[in-house]
C-alpha cells in the first residue's frame, strides 16, 4: 500500500513538472519560434535581464511589427515593468536606424532601386535583439514622459523635444491655403493644418491609403524621379488636437519635394526615414503643439521673420 502511495505521489510530481517545463519551455507563439530563440535557458529567465535573443531568419518589413509584437507576447511575462514595442525598439536602436535606411530615397542614393521596400530585410539573421531590464525600461519611460513635439506651421519644421533639450529638428510639408470638397469626409473642408495643444492617440502600422478627394485607395505610387513603386509600410500616428480628433496625422510622403510647401490636405507629412524617428520617439500620450510662429531666431542666432503662407496676419 505504501509503494502504491509513493508512486502516485510521484506520478503527480512528475505532471507537475511536466506542466511547469510546458509553460516556460514551449513557445507562446509559433510566429516567434519561426524567427528566433533564446542565447540563454528559458528557465533562467528571471534572473537574466537584460536578455539577448538570436534572430535566427531575416525578417522583412512585411513581418516587421508581427515579429516585434510576437517577442513582446512571449517575453512582457518575465519582466516588472510593462514590455512595449516603443521600449523594445528605443533599448535597441540598430533597429530604428535600419528602419531609416529603408528610405526609397537612401537607397537611390546608394543606386538601389526598391519597387517594394515591404520585401526589404530590417532585422537579419543573427543580429541581437536585448530585452531590457528594469533600470533601462525606467529610463527610456522617463524620456517618454519629458518627451513633446513641437511644429511651426510656417517653418515647415518638426522638432523632438526631451525636456528643453533639442534632439530631433525634420524639414515637413503642411497643408495647402485652400478649401475644398473631400468624399472622404463629405463636406468642404479647410485643408490649412490645424494648431493647437494635443497629444498622439493612435499609431496606424498598416496604413492604407486613401485620396480623400475622391476617396479612392491606392497601392503605388509616382516618386519624385518619376518611377513608380509600391507604397511602404511605414506607420502613421494620428493627432488630437484642442480636444478633437479631424484626422490630421503625421505621416511619410512618397514625394519629398514636396517639403518645405503648404502642399497637403492639412497632413503633416515627412521624409520616410524621419517618419520611422518620429514614430519610435512618440508613443501614445506624447505631447504635440502645432503652432503659428512667424517671428523666429534662426541656427544663427538671428532674428527671422516667416512668410504668412495662411494669410492670418493681413
């Protein structure tokens, strides 16, 4: 009787073992185990932040933000803060500048043309990837918080701030002088970008694109060197601004000719690579003021005055 009592208890030990090696051992998301493991055992996890993951296939921009959020779903469990992409991405930022060289136009630069920058490899075979540990995570969410961006309308520039510390200055294109008939929304609208005191409410990873004149979506697009390619996957991140949500986002143009113009329909638009910083730099909540500022000190330290491009000051 006592044989038959010490082997059921063993056999109940030997479950419970099973089910615990089943929980920290097996993946949590075949899409992750697709792309990479662990350097380290999974079952020293909690001792072992900040951790390295081996990418071990290269992952394309198509698969970009399903492989960042798969690493978050597995690995935001052995961590005492809340594991973001935007943390993720700032502890690793080989990342963003990667991301930045997807640019159509940096790679023209370097005579590659790229007809879909979705099939471009962002993170290759064998790169690190470091889960962060707490006194990181800290840091970069204490950036956040002090974090703000701040846009002169006139200027055509976007600015990152941390606290009063400049860290990022972006040539932009605003939107046209005009008003005008939009299917998109149904009514005559003033395309001038609005300004105003708001935050970032949402980020659109996949975004489709729509002309809101006619309200037709299109998948390619004429670059400023006259060749056509499909249109990226670059995220945009919408506004809210004096307590209302009119859909004016900051987002990439396919046509950076186009900045330094009043040329948009209220959009603040941006080169490619400058998108992916601005994106990584503003998580939700982050503090956005879209002014009107014609009398400005230049890099000089000079005083400047800006053209009225919106007639507010007849």
């Amino acid at each position: 009787m006592n044989s038959v009592k010490l082997f059921s208890k063993l056999a109940l030990l030997a479950i419970i073992a099973y089910f615990i090696l089943l929980k920290f051992c097996c993946p949590k998301d075949d899409y992750y185990f697709a792309y990479s493991q662990p350097l380290v055992s999974t079952a020293s996890f909690n001792n072992s932040l900040p951790l390295e993951i081996e990418i071990s296939q290269d992952v394309i921009i198509e698969n970009y933000f399903q492989f960042i959020d798969s690493l978050i779903k597995k690995y935001d469990s052995i961590t005492n803060y809340k594991l973001t992409e935007h943390i993720l991405v700032r502890s690793n930022s080989w990342i963003i500048d990667t991301l930045k060289n997807t640019d159509y136009y940096r790679m023209k630069a370097k005579d590659s043309f790229v007809y879909n920058q979705k099939k471009m490899i962002v993170l290759p075979k064998s790169s690190l990837i470091i889960i962060p540990d707490s006194i990181n995570a800290i840091k970069i969410l204490n950036s956040f918080k002090n974090t703000r961006i701040d846009v002169n309308i006139p200027e055509f520039v976007l600015r990152i701030y941390e606290d009063s510390k400049k860290l990022f200055e972006f040539p932009i294109r605003v939107g046209r002088h005009e008003k005008k008939y939009l299917k998109m929304s149904g009514r005559v609208e003033d395309l001038r970008t609005k300004k105003g005191i708001g935050f970032v409410v949402k980020h659109i990873k996949n975004p489709r694109y729509v002309n809101p004149v006619n309200n037709h979506e299109y998948y390619v697009t004429k670059r400023d060197d006259n060749k056509v390619t499909m249109l990226p996957q670059i995220p945009f991140i919408e506004t809210e601004i004096n307590g209302l949500r009119n859909g004016q986002l900051i987002h990439p143009t396919t046509n950076p000719i186009t900045l330094g113009k009043a040329y948009s329909n209220g959009c603040i638009g941006t080169k490619e690579s400058d998108a992916w910083i601005i994106y990584y730099y503003a998580p939700l909540n982050t503090k956005i003021n879209i002014r009107y500022d014609l009398n400005i000190i230049d890099d000089n330290g000079n005083d400047q005055k800006l053209k009225d491009i919106y007639g507010y000051y007849f």
